[in-house]
C-alpha cells in the first residue's frame, strides 16, 4: 500500500507541477549562488562612493560561494517545505478526497507516509540538480570544493526541508484546514529559529547541519552527531504524531 500511495502522490507532485516550481527554483538560486559571491564587490562599486566599500570587501573566496548557496537553499527550501506539505492531508479532508480514496485497501499510515515520501522525493530530485550546477559555476569561478564534502552538504540541506515537511504534514493531519497547518508549521519555523540562537541549545538543533554541511563542503570535518538525531527525531515524532492523530479522525 505504501508503494501505491507513493506512486499517486509523486504523479500528483508531477501533474500539479509543483515538482517543477520546486525545482525551477532551486536550480535558479543554485546557479546564481556563486555568480551572486563572484560578483558582490561589483555590486557595491555601482552604489555611491562604492569603491570605497568595495576596497574593504576582501576579495570573493570559495567560503563566500557556499555560504552563499547555503544561505539561499535553506531559507527558500524551509519556506518551500511549509507551503508544500501544508495541504498535504488538509485540502484532501475539506475536499472530501481523503474518505474516497481510504475507502479502499489504504491505510492512513500508508496514507501519510506516502505523502511525505512523494515531497521528500521532489526535494531530493530538485537539490541534486541545484547542487550539480552550483558545483558547476563554483568550479569555473573559484576552486573544486571537495566532491564529498558537497554531496554531503546538499544530503543535510535535504534533512533540514523535511524536518519542517514533517512538522507541518503533521500539523495538515491534526488540522483540517490549510491555514491552521501553514501557522504550525511557520511556527515551529520561529520557534526552532529562536532557540538556534541559543548559544546552549543551538548547535543541538537541526540549524547547525547547516553548519556542518558548510564545514563538509570547504574540507573540515568537525562533526554534529547531537544536531543529526534532533533532526532525525523531528522528522519521525511529528509523523508519528500526525498518524496517530489522523487515525483517530472521522472523515
């Protein structure tokens, strides 16, 4: 049942072509990530008495091309994340769609798993083409970042998206109407956003993949197992939480 659940669901991301809008975007920000570092100082020159600034800017580095990247694939994949998982499970109850199709031999946790697997998909799909042509530009326009390092960096930019694709599909399940689900999600965006900020608590979230991922990425290997099991864990309790709650539901 999990596999037919994937199936509809990764044709549904396909036809409604938001597998397309997501990956449209991501490769657009991948792309310009490095050209946008590369050109920074040129950027501050057209400003007035910018030569003044550009003169402090120490030149663009490989560090400024990923930080770069890093910064753009996380705010708009978070953002991305909330918005796509958001009517997951809610639309298809105000529609009615939910009863119909679990009138036939599908469970609700194949129901849920396959959702959240069919996004995972997309996010998947849409950084690896991002990541090959960020690499690609990083390459021509500074130095080959260890290969490694990158493919490791992208895999935790992933990680990052589907803790706020599962915290929100949750927040769909338990709720029946997109708004309630987008505020729970955009509120645990906040709310984990605040706590990063901590210095005692911040390099235990899943923010500090991010982190992690930069280091991977510029040849470091400083490690954040502690950051890896918050994510892992705020991607399973949510789903968890959401089944149990949507298994409960008259539709």
């Amino acid at each position: 049942m999990f596999l037919v659940s994937l199936r509809k669901e990764f044709l549904e991301q396909w036809r409604s072509r938001r597998l397309l809008i997501v990956a449209v975007v991501f490769v657009l920000f991948g792309l310009s990530s490095p050209l946008l570092a590369k050109m920074m100082p040129e950027f501050f020159r057209l400003m007035p008495q910018g030569d003044q600034i550009a003169k402090l800017i120490p030149p663009p580095s490989l560090a400024d091309a990923v930080g770069q990247y890093v910064k753009n694939l996380s705010q708009f994949g978070i953002l991305l994340a909330i918005l796509l998982a958001m009517g997951a499970v809610s639309q298809e109850k105000e529609r009615g769609t939910a009863a119909l199709i679990l009138v036939k031999p599908m469970t609700r946790g194949a129901f849920l798993l396959g959702k959240f697997a069919a996004i995972s998909l997309s996010f998947l799909i849409a950084v690896a083409l991002a990541g090959l042509g960020a690499y690609y530009y990083t390459v021509l326009l500074f130095e080959a970042p260890p290969l490694g390092g990158w493919v490791a960096l992208n895999l935790l930019l992933v990680l990052v998206c589907l803790v706020y694709v599962a915290i929100t599909l949750c927040f769909s399940a338990i709720a029946r109407s997109q708004v309630a689900a987008a505020a729970g999600g955009f509120g645990a965006m906040l709310i984990l956003s605040l706590a990063g900020s901590l210095p005692a608590i911040g390099s235990r979230l899943p923010h500090e993949l991010i982190n992690w991922g930069s280091r991977l990425a510029l040849g470091g290997s400083q490690a954040s197992w502690t950051a890896l099991a918050a994510a892992l864990l705020l991607v399973v309790l949510p789903l968890g939480l959401g089944w149990l709650s949507f298994s409960r539901q008259e539709l």
